[in-house]
C-alpha cells in the first residue's frame, strides 16, 4: 500500500467513526462494538491531521482524553454503562472553564490562564462520561459582530466547507470541529447568535435554549443578561440528548432555573401534524432584503412543514431585527465593559482591535441609555412572546445572507448584523438554527425554529421532522 | 426617535480619564471620537418614552422563577 493508499483508506475509516452520530455511537458502545478508546483515536487523528487547515481547536488534551477513554471502556467492560454520552468526545469552546486546562477565550490577556475548577455544564458532560478532546476557537472572549479578528494570537477558524469562507462566531471552532468530525459535540455561547450562526454557516443543530435552562456558571461573560450557553451538533437527536446531561438548576448560577429536565430525546418522532406553525417574515424581507436563495429556502422549509400536516399561520412582531440589535448593543457593551474595564484601563493594548473598538465605542453609553434599553427590552420581550405564544413553534430567519467570503469584513458583519438570532437573546425564547439546503457556492443556508419559553421539546421535535423529511444533515463537507 | 445627541472629542477625553485608560494617546481619543460618534446616531434611535415599567424584575426581563 502506498502512502496515498494508505492516507486514504485511513481517512474513510475514521470517517465512518467520526460522522458517527452520537445515538449510533452510544449503540455501538453500550454493545461493546465500539470501544471509547477507538472513537477518541480516531478523532484525534483527524484533530492531528485537519486542525491546522481549520483551526477549529486552540488546545487539544489528546493525552487525558486518551487516559479517560481507556476508564470509560474499563466501566462499559465492566458493566458500568452511565448513559448515552459514555464514552463520546466533546469539545468546549475556549471560554469555558476546564480545572488543568488553558481556558484562553482567544486573547493574550488569558493565553496561559489555567483554570482550578470547571464550568458546571463541563462538570455535567463529564459525569456522564463524556470526553473532552480539548478548547475550540472563538472571537476574542467570545465578542464581535463579523469583523475578521486577525491580531489575536490564534488566527480564525476556518469553515469546514470551503476554507475561504466565513466560518461565523463566535463559537466558530465549536462549529468547524462538530462538521469536521473532530467532534461529536461542542459547546458554544451565544449573546446575539454565537451558537447559532456558526451552526447555520456549517450546516449544523445549534440550539440557544431558553435564558436560564442551562448553567453559565464557569463560562467567561460576555453579557449577563444575554449570554446563553448552547449545543452544536451535526443532528437533532444528538442535542436531545446533550440537552438532557446538561438542563437543570445549578446553585452556582442564580439565574438559572429550578424545573423538570423532559427527556427531550422521547418525543422527537411524533411529527408535526396539527401543530401551529407562525411565521415571522419580517426579518428577511422588510428589515433585511435577504439574498434569493436564502430566501427560496426558508418558504421551501416553511413547505415542508406544511406538507407534514402543520398549520401555517402569519404572525409579527412590531420590532425590526435593527431594535434588537441595537438592544444587545447597548445592554451588551455596557455588560461587557463592567466585565472587562480593569483590563481595558490597564491592558487594552493586549486586546485584539475588535474587542478594544468595542469599548471604546461605547464610552458613551450612559447609565440612562442601559436603562431605557432594559425598558425598551422588556417590551420587545413582551411583544415577542405574544407573538411565539399564539403557536407551538415559531420559524423565522437567522442569517439572511449567503455566507460570504471570510476576508470581506464587510460581507461578513452583514451577514451577522442583520441576522434574526438576537431577537431570541433579547427575549430569552429557545432559538435553534437548522440546515435548509446548499446554495450556489456549495455553502450551507439555514432558518430558525424557536419556541415558548421552557419549550425545547417543542423546538426540537418540530426540527427533528423537518429534518427526517429533508436529509439535509447527511451531507458531508469534502475536506481532503 | 430624538433628535441625534453629539459628542466632542473634550467629552471623550473626560471620560477616557475618568474610566482611567492608560496611555490614551492623540491617535486613541481619534478613534474613540469617530466611533463614538457612529454610537449617538444610533442611540437616537431608542425609544424617546420607553412605558413606565414598575415590575421590580424588569432589568432581567426574562423568564426566571
């Protein structure tokens, strides 16, 4: 066999392993078909061959990673089975805290910062015996809106796709590394669509769940009142069940919320007949024109769902996608200045030119601005949950735009700025982004499905039909 | 919506000082004047009366207990 032969045959094979999805895995090693040792070689490899390309991964723990794949397969051998996620890797963008780790959020001022606890959504993947592979890139403490960030110490992730384009953010490593199959699951944050849109522009699952459902203990803030951690995968299925490890109230986090966790996983076959659908359309064609593709595949997804028996309903919001925005900005960088002002005041010539601008672009903002945007908020979210509550579901656009290329900053901050996902950060709904078709240049296009509060059952089920209907999750970028 | 509010590049050197930014050169208060600039405009657009809002949770006007 020569080398290329060899490349070859080792690539298909770890292929098969690493486009697993997390229920087919979960299988094969519940049955001891598969062994965790073999499914984190794997991943590692293709991390050790593909990370340099798309820079998905900032550290990888391929030494630990390897050690705790050999205790999960000691515990399944030994009859000791913890559940779905034994034995599945994971990645965690760079911002959450990992105890022994470098936690670097992508900037200087953390480049060796090593953490001596772990973020509690962390701590629940690991208790399910779940493995971490290692941090995923990101914009600069997670923050931006589209800017390319080339001052950091790491350059940006690259879309799996076709490298020369977006590779969104700001959990853009989260979102390269799940479509890669240098992951089975990443945990992102999203203050106005971080989960979401890197998701959209892989054609992956990112779900913002409801503000509150899950723990941001241990996550770096970008905005308290915002921020959302949430799960990139390559299906609904898989999310169901990182969503049933990780829901749940955490004494570390006061604003996370004491309910029932529903097996999310349960109901995801029941279909969508009868159920009441609104759309919002807005988004895409009043307050951003959207590109025709783009377009034909929202009303396309918005067909299907028809034809699998769902009631169609037109509703609105009185709020354009620029009020939300403009929301998140200002509640977000004052937020965001609290945070980080001592390393503003003291080290702002370490920070990247974006996270800088930030603050020094909103000097301005005065205590009266925060407050009234809170107010303003607070009617907007009203509003919004009219709207959501009169139906089971909600579809509606995230990114309008097809993905552009990654060095035309501004391509790539329309396609963020005018995208619908801050809506649902402003109001606290779950928001998924899904997969609805390829354009022109081979790059995925999406749309949103969001729902009532503490609904990510309905969410979830209503993408998972739209997605069996559709197989659009089958395809696979061509990375070699 | 209100009428744009302005700033001066003497208002933004007050509160470059007062936030106590460190070597805050010509080159910074620049940038800092343009961007802020770019911000009134779109701070104009917040609503001039926002309704009275008397709920004691309204700053995390999102759903908790």
């Amino acid at each position: 066999m020569n080398d290329a032969t060899a490349l070859a045959t080792a690539t298909a094979a770890d292929d098969v392993l690493a486009y697993l999805s997390i229920a087919e895995a979960g299988r094969l090693i519940a049955t001891k078909k598969l062994s965790p040792v073999e499914l984190v070689d794997a991943h590692l490899e293709r991390i050790a061959r593909l990370n340099d390309r798309f820079l998905g991964y900032i550290t990888v723990i391929a030494d630990e990673a390897r050690a705790q794949a050999r205790t999960a397969e000691a515990e399944i051998m030994g009859g000791r089975q913890r559940g779905p996620l034994h034995g599945i890797p994971y990645g965690l963008k760079d911002n959450y805290y990992t105890k022994g780790v470098r936690t670097t959020a992508a900037s200087r001022l953390l480049w060796n910062w090593v953490p001596d606890i772990d973020a509690t959504l962390h701590s629940r993947l690991q208790a399910a015996g779940a493995i971490l592979l290692g941090k995923h890139n990101t914009w600069e403490y997670g923050t931006g809106l589209g800017e390319p960030q080339t001052d950091l110490p790491v350059p940006p992730a690259r879309n799996a796709w076709n490298a020369d384009y977006f590779a969104g953010g700001s959990s853009s490593g989260t979102g390269v590394s799940v479509a890669a199959g240098l992951a089975m699951l990443g945990l992102g944050s999203d203050t106005g669509g971080s989960v979401r849109v890197p998701a959209a522009v892989h054609g992956l699952f990112g779900l913002k769940p409801t503000y509150g459902l899950l723990s941001r203990a241990g996550i770096l803030p970008n905005s308290f009142s915002l921020d959302a951690p949430g799960p990139i995968t390559r299906s609904v299925h898989d999310t169901a069940v990182a969503l049933e490890a990780m829901a749940g109230a955490d004494v570390n986090d006061p604003t996370s919320v004491e309910r029932p966790v529903p097996r999310y996983s349960a109901d995801l076959d029941g279909g969508v007949n009868g159920f009441r659908i609104g759309v919002i359309r807005r988004f895409h064609t009043r307050d951003v024109s959207g590109d025709a593709e783009v377009v034909e595949a929202i009303e396309a997804a918005i067909e299907v769902l028809r034809g699998l028996g769902a009631e169609i309903v037109e509703i609105d919001v009185p709020y354009s996608t620029q009020d939300y925005r403009l929301v998140t900005r200002v509640i977000g960088n004052s937020e965001s200045l609290a945070i980080h002002e001592q390393d503003f005041r003291e080290r702002g010539a370490e920070m990247g030119k974006v996270l800088r601008e930030k603050f020094m672009g909103s000097l301005a903002i005065s205590a009266l601005d925060y407050v009234k945007a809170t107010r303003w908020r607070r009617e907007m979210t009203l509003a919004t949950d009219a709207a959501v509550a009169q139906c089971d579901a909600v579809v509606c656009a995230g990114p309008c735009f097809k993905v552009p290329l990654a060095d035309e900053p501004e391509a790539t901050s329309a396609y963020m700025i005018g995208s619908g996902t801050c809506v649902f950060n402003v109001s606290g709904h779950p928001a998924a982004s899904i997969c609805t078709g390829f354009d022109t240049n081979g790059l995925p296009m999406s749309v949103q499905i969001a729902g009532k509060y503490w609904d990510e059952a309905m969410v979830l089920r209503v993408a998972a039909a739209y997605e069996r209907a559709t197989g659009w999750r089958e395809r696979r970028p061509r990375l070699a | 919506m209100d009428e744009p509010r302005t700033i001066t590049r003497d208002e933004i050197a007050a509160l470059v000082r007062r936030l106590g930014i460190e070597n805050a050169d010509d080159a910074l208060l620049a940038r800092a004047l343009e961007l802020n600039s770019a911000l009134m405009g779109q701070l104009a657009r917040l609503p001039k009366n926002v309704g009275k809002d008397v709920e004691p949770a309204h700053v995390f006007s999102v759903p908790l207990r």
